[in-house]
C-alpha cells in the first residue's frame, strides 16, 4: 500500500487504531526530526565561537546582499521579521553589523563592519565542519539527492 492510500483512502477510526502508522509517515515529524538533528550539529559545531549558527546565517546574507532591510533578511531565511530585528541588535551591540536608515525612513539597512567579515570568516569553518559531520554520515550520494528533494518543494 502506498503512503497516499495509507492516508486518503482509510477512515479515521482505522488509523486511530494505527497510530504508529500516522507518526512514521509524517512530513512534519520527520523533516522536524531531521532539522533537529541537523540543527544539534551546528550548534554544536558554533559553540564557543564568536556567534551562533543563526546569527552566521545572517551575516552570511548581510555580506552577500550588501544592504539588506530586516524583512529582506527574514524571507531570506525564513524566519520572521521580528526574530531577525533580535538577532541584528545582537549582532549591532557586538560590532559585527552597522545599520543606515533607508530610504524608507521606517527602515534600516545593514552592512557588515570589518569585525563582522572576521566573524563570516570564523563562522565558515565551523560551518564546513558541521557539513562534513552531516556528509558523513548521510554520504554525498544521498544528500546530493536529498537538496535536489528540498529545493525542489515550494518555500
């Protein structure tokens, strides 16, 4: 039986009965279950260093950018404006990010400062030995598939 007939053709009360069924085959348990075992590995891997796996994330799209406003960020990454203003502050109060309003008196506009691109540079080696600890042990066969997987569903 396919995953689709196992969902769409059984009555509710079946699979109340089935369960385990219901929690093995869905996406959102088992992506989610993946995203945390992928997201314990950064963490782990920027631990100790001058910032953390979210806020490299947005460095990394400050610098590539060059002058991105908050909701351009948050789209970006996928996270939500307000989450991405926080996560800026910090990295502000830090001396990693410099911000200009922009034209939008409403808005802000964010740069990297030279300690920020030192930050990037430190946050690029832990983040390729994040993706190597997950290469080895997804394989590079198999992640290629799996990105090929991932960009191909709607964001």
């Amino acid at each position: 039986m396919s995953t689709s007939e196992l969902v769409q053709e059984r009555p509710v009360d079946e699979l109340l009965e089935e369960l385990e069924a219901v929690t093995t085959i869905c996406p959102a348990s088992r992506i989610g279950k993946v995203y945390k075992a992928i997201s314990r590995i950064f963490e782990e891997e920027f631990r100790g260093g001058k910032v953390t796996n979210a806020q490299f994330q947005i460095l990394v799209h400050i610098k590539m950018l060059e002058g991105p406003g908050c909701s351009e960020l948050a789209n970006l990454i996928g996270s939500d404006p307000s989450t991405v203003s926080r996560i800026v502050d910090t990295l502000e109060q830090k001396g990693y990010v410099t911000s200009k309003q922009g034209k939008d008196k409403r808005t802000q506009r964010y740069s990297l400062s030279r300690k920020g691109v030192t930050a990037v540079k430190e946050g690029i080696r832990n983040w390729q030995n994040a993706y190597s600890r997950i290469i080895e042990q997804v394989g590079e066969k198999r992640w290629t598939q799996m990105q090929k997987l991932l960009v191909s569903f709607p964001q």
